[in-house]
C-alpha cells in the first residue's frame, strides 16, 4: 500500500506504508517466533549428506552468515539419525527435521533435540504413527510442520479430485491438522506447496481463509537459479504482498546460501526486511559512456558483508540519471567518463571514470541511516 502525499512545496511524495498483515496465531522454533505479527523468517535446508557432521555444520555455518533464521536438514536414515544430535549442538541457528516415511526417525530427532519437525503426511504413514510423534513433540514443547506437496497427495484426494488442485492441497493439511488436534496438538505450522506457480498461490489464498495457524511458503522444487529465482520471486512475493506468510523458503538447484539470499532479497524488495546496501543501476542503452557493467559488478562484490540500510543509486544516463540519482541515499549520474556524486539528494562533487568506486564506498561507511529505516 503506498499513500502519495502532497509535501510543503507542492510536489508529491511516496510514502511506503507496510503491507497488512494476515493475522495468524504464533509459534515458537527454537528462539525464532513464526507468525503473530512477528517478522518473516527466511529458511533453507542443507544439501549434505546429513551423516557427514563436518560438511553440515559447515554449510549451516555459511547459511547463517548469508542470514538464514533456520535450517532444515534431512533425517532419513539411521545414519542422519545418529548425526542430527552433534548437529543441533553445533549448529548457530535452529535447526528443522525434514522426516518422510519414517515416523522412527521423527522420533529421534526430536530426543535429539531439534526445534521443529517437518512431516509430510501424505507419506508419513498411519494416524497411529503420527500420534506418536505429536505426543513426542508436545512433551517438548515442538512445532510441527505439516508439509502438503502436490507431488505426494493421499491417494484418495487424487482420486476425488482428479488432479493435484488447490482444494486437494488445502483438504490433506487440514485433514492432518485436524488429526493433531484430536491429539490436543495445536503447536503447528502448515505449508501447501506445488511446482506450479498458479496452483501454489491459489492454494495459499484458500488456506489463509479456513485457518489462522501461520504459514511457510514455498514454490517446491523451482528450479536452477534463473529461472527458479524468478519462480519463488512471483509466488512467494505475491503472497506476502496480499499480507499472507510467516517464514519462507526460496527452494533452488544451488547451494542453500544462495536461497537465503534470494529469500532476503524477496523480503527486502518488499519492505519486509531491513535493507542491507541496495545497489540500483539503470538497465543502459546507446546514451551509456561509461563501463557501468564493470563498476556495477565491482561495487556489489565490494559491499558484500555490509549490513547497513543504504541505497545506493548508478545511473549512467544524463537524461533520467541526475532525478534519480538525488532519490537514492547516495548515487551517481554519468556521462562521457566523469560522473556527479549525489548524497541525499544534494550534489557532492564530480568524480572522473576510475574514482566512482572509492568514492562511493567512502559515503557508505559515512552513511548513516535514519533511525527508521
């Protein structure tokens, strides 16, 4: 939602409001609070072969540092089951156990430690089995994560509906959330995720009508970074502009770090989270005299690490260049090898080709942002 005021001098003014957001009861994973109004947690999940406790901690490790909240990892089998305790110690941030097929193995990640469980019910097997890992979860004050992917509904909701639809997803979460709550198991977040795009907003939307439990979102199995990217962006983003998701998980062909610094992105391009510095660079055309490919790639490499709510502005353009550069917190307009230096608006000083990049970095450590922001 964006109101346009008009300011003092007669010109407008955007000013960004947050988007509502859909009122959802809250639940706690380790530390980290999911729904409730609390902020939107990015996760991901770890890529190794969980037995190997060096290479997972490892990852986690850099998950962490990329700004992961949590971290799933895979428990399945006996091996991974052994693992995950040592993992759970050593891990920086709260971990998750992603369980299929085998409720045994729910059951020992929780003994171990885990602060949620994943299960699919789909796969998970009888009401039996998932009584016992919600009776396990409740003594110790676990959430449960019941995870619908239209890859593996029940078999009698493909034969009632013919195909997976958002009805069919929305009909086994909540068959299976109504099972935990004959158990008095209400601790519980809920996923309804699909390959399609379509099926998994549709399917969101439904959902977010019949319950009030807080939801993960997620385009499952989106693809190699490009394309997956875009995939995750439109779903997951359009979602959380119509106010609907508690924590995401951006689901890529790539090394988890990278979904977490998509996931961030997603949120930070929608004001959900706080910014680290935002590079802004015109897309170019013939009027660019200025290698800004070159500069936009060595800036961005030089600011990796910073976690200061910056924005900063490269255009290379004398026509839109100046009016949008003075927008950003610093920005620069260029043209013919000589570029003007902005802050806030006001013009700093002329910079020739080979100085934007010093100069640049030297008003973001001098930045400081509004209170805010």
């Amino acid at each position: 939602m964006i109101e346009i005021p008009v300011v003092g001098n007669g010109q407008q003014e955007a000013v960004v409001r947050p988007f509502p957001r859909r009122q959802s009861r809250q639940v706690m994973v380790g530390d980290v609070p999911i729904g409730g109004g609390a902020p939107i947690s990015v996760q991901t999940m770890t890529k190794t072969k969980t037995a190997d406790v060096e290479a997972t901690v490892a990852q986690i490790q850099r998950c962490a540092e990329a700004g992961a909240d949590l971290i799933r990892v895979t428990v399945n089998d006996k091996y991974a089951a052994e693992a995950i305790g040592e993992i759970v110690r050593r891990s920086p941030i709260p971990v998750i156990a992603d369980i299929h097929f085998n409720h045994v193995f729910a059951l020992k990640a929780i003994e171990a430690g885990v602060a949620k469980v994943r299960i699919n019910p789909g796969n998970i097997g009888n009401r039996e089995r998932i009584r016992q890992v919600l009776e396990r979860a409740k003594e110790r004050s676990i959430p449960i994560r019941i995870g619908v992917n239209s890859g593996s509904l029940e078999k009698d909701l493909l034969e009632k509906y013919g195909y997976p639809t958002a009805e069919a997803l929305v009909e086994s979460a909540l068959r299976h959330v109504e099972i935990a709550q004959d158990f008095g198991f209400d601790d519980i977040v809920i996923s309804v995720k699909s390959t399609s795009v379509r099926l998994m907003i549709e399917a969101y939307r439904l959902l977010a009508q019949k319950t009030d439990f807080p939801l993960h979102l997620g385009v499952t199995e989106a693809g190699l970074p490009g394309t997956g990217t875009i995939k995750s962006a439109v779903g997951i983003g359009t979602l959380l502009a119509e106010g609907i998701g508690d924590t995401i998980r951006v689901s890529l062909t790539a090394e988890p770090e990278q979904e977490v610094e998509v996931g961030k992105e997603i949120l930070r391009s929608l004001e959900l989270a706080q910014r680290h510095v935002e590079i802004i660079a015109c897309p170019t055309c013939g009027r660019l005299d200025i290698d800004l490919f070159a500069i936009t790639r060595q800036l961005e490499e030089a600011v990796k690490g910073i976690k200061k709510p910056v924005k900063v502005a490269l255009l290379g353009c004398v026509v839109n260049g100046p009016g949008e550069a003075s927008e950003a917190d610093i920005g620069i307009a260029a043209g013919r090898g000589v570029a003007i230096l902005y802050r806030k608006g006001e013009v700093v000083r002329r910079l020739k080709e080979e100085e934007i990049i010093p100069a640049l970095l030297e008003e973001i450590e001098k930045f400081e942002p509004e209170q805010n922001q």
